[in-house]
C-alpha cells in the first residue's frame, strides 16, 4: 500500500512510519515540524533501509492541502496523527487546538472524500471523560469533555462518523489511545517534545538525566492506593503496530461498517508514582520531584477495557511498563549523546 501518514516526523507517527515500511508499505509523510525534527527522517531511513517521501505542510493552510492531494492522485491509505495533545496546554490555549486539530482534519477529509480511502484517526481515551466504569470500554458513554484536546478528539470522530455516514467509499477507524511511552528498540527515535515536557515520562527521564530539575507530580489526593492518578500506559511500538493492524483491516475489507473504534491499551492501570518507582528500578537513578497542586482537565483513573482490539481487530499490547520504560530511558541517554 501507498500510505500517508500525518504528523509522521513526531512521536507516535515516526514510530508508525518504521513499521509500515517494515511490512513492505510505501510511505508519504507531511509534517510541519512544528514539535518534530528533520532528522527523525534520517533516523527512519536508518532503521528501515528505505527513505520515505517527505513533505514540509502546514494542514490548516487550505491551498497547500489542496495542491498536496492533486499531486498525489494515488494516495488513498491516510494515517492522520497531525495534531496538538497535551491536556493541560489545551486549557490554556483552547483556540489553537481547535484550530490545529479540527481545521487541518476538515481540510484533509475534504480533499481525500471522493476517493476510496482507508482512514486512521488517531484518536484518545479522553474521549470518555473520567468513566463511570473501569476499566473502559468502546461502549462507555462519551461524556463531556474535561479539556479542549479531548473535546477536539470528541468532534473529529464526529466529524468522520458525519462524513462516513454519506461517503459509503470512505473506510474509517479511530484508534483510542491511551498512555504511549517508550521509544524504538535502536533507540534511534522516541519521544522528544520540544521545550518543556507535557507528558510524564519524558519529563521523568530528562529529570533523571539531570536536564529538568525536579518533577512535578500534579496531586496526590486522588481516590487511588497511593493517591496518584492511573493511566494506562502503552509501550510506543505497541501502537504502532496496532495502526498497521487496523490499516490492513480495512484493505482486506473485514471492517463490519465504514466507521469503527477500538481501545488502544494494555488493559492494566498504573499510579504515577508506580511510574516514577519503576524507572527508578529500571535506571538506578534516584529521581527528585514534589508533589504540587492537581492540573486542570485531568481525570481520576483511565484504563481500557482492551476485548475489542484483541478478539476484533486481531492486535494485544505485549511490553510491560518495565520494557517500555527501559527503552525511554535507553532512548534519552542516546539522544543527550547524540546531535539531535
């Protein structure tokens, strides 16, 4: 398949990118660099054997979208990653994710609809909100949104669901995500946010290499066994590999209607401080951090119920929290060796 990912110079998407050209796939990336690097292309030809076709392109700018797709009349296999994620910049920024996430995903469908495309939205548990039961399944109630990045989550898959219900030719899944983590066995890509972390592991793994100072553990008075807030953290090339999964369903046709979901999770929840102990075990690092006031939009507890992705779509996670924390670690000792 000719496949175009978006977003595939950033975390998740690299990673993505790697396993579709390892299954023989053709690769187009558009990216913005806008929280990625150039260099993660250099670091996928190294790994891959092969350098897939990039492209530098801002989704929200209509006319480069437009130009984009009549350049490549052939592309019909999209995997769309290009987005803003973090919850708590969202609270504080809340137009620049509505118009990064649903602006570039309106312009994108717009021009792929007439097609016969196989569509993979990368989307979020915190579609769901903080669940009424644990762990959460694809049936769960959407409810309200606690931060603009999952209200945004919430409209797109309105807006594919919308737009599958008039383009029968149009093949959609969205993937949930829940906590990804971890980096590439090569440790030649991983994480890596430019500026200040947003997410937890990366912050622990720079404060224990002694970039950051100290972490900030957001509350530790949540209903739970040590007061910290559970997540559901899913080694990177776990995900990965889920999206190649849900891209061939939709090319050998298995889907059972034009619009699907499923949770992308490894069924087990973990505290924020069962993170920060593990990595202390897997790096011999002691690690300084303070506990602080909770962060507006963040929820309780979230873990999937994960029988949909492993009977259905024919995908489990198989990394522990202890694997995939050891590849962070593994990666961000690399990348503070390296020019990156």
């Amino acid at each position: 398949m000719k496949v175009l990912v978006t977003g595939g110079l950033g975390y998740i998407g690299s990673h993505v990118v790697v396993e579709l050209q390892e299954r023989g796939h053709e690769v187009v990336i558009i990216d913005d660099l806008s929280n990625s690097s150039e260099k993660v292309l250099d670091q996928i030809t190294s790994i891959t054997g092969k350098e897939p076709e990039f492209e530098k392109l801002d989704l929200r700018v209509k006319e480069d979208v437009v130009y984009f797709f009549r350049k490549h009349k052939d592309i019909e296999n999209v995997i769309h990653f290009a987005a803003s994620k973090a919850v708590g910049e969202s609270v504080a920024r809340p137009l620049d994710y509505y118009e990064n996430n649903i602006t570039a995903l309106v312009y994108l469908l717009n021009n792929i609809k007439r097609r016969n495309t196989k569509f993979i939205f990368s989307s979020s548990c915190t579609v769901y909100g903080q669940a009424d039961e644990l762990p959460v399944s694809e049936s769960a109630p959407v409810k309200p949104a606690e931060s603009p990045y999952g209200n945004t989550k919430q409209i797109g898959e309105e807006i594919i669901r919308d737009l599958c219900n008039v383009m029968p030719n149009l093949n959609a899944i969205a993937l949930r995500y829940f906590n990804p983590i971890g980096a590439h066995e090569s440790a030649k890509i991983g994480e890596l946010p430019l500026g200040t972390p947003q997410n937890l592991v990366p912050y622990i793994t720079q404060t224990g290499i002694g970039l950051r100072e100290q972490l900030s553990i957001y509350g530790d008075d949540y209903p739970t066994k040590d007061g910290t807030a559970i997540r559901d953290y899913i080694h990177v090339v776990d995900l990965a590999k889920a999206h190649v999964v849900a891209l061939e369903r939709l090319e050998t046709g298995k889907n059972e209607t034009n619009m699907e979901t499923f949770n992308i999770g490894t069924g087990t929840g973990s505290t924020v401080m069962e993170v920060v102990n593990t990595f202390k075990e897997v790096s011999g690092k002691p690690l300084n951090y303070k506990v602080v006031d909770r962060r507006s939009g963040d929820i309780t507890a979230a873990y999937a119920q994960t029988d949909r992705a492993n009977n259905v779509l024919g995908w489990k996670a198989r990394s522990s929290l202890k694997e995939a924390l050891e590849s962070a670690w593994k990666w961000e000792q690399h990348v503070r060796s390296e020019d990156f």
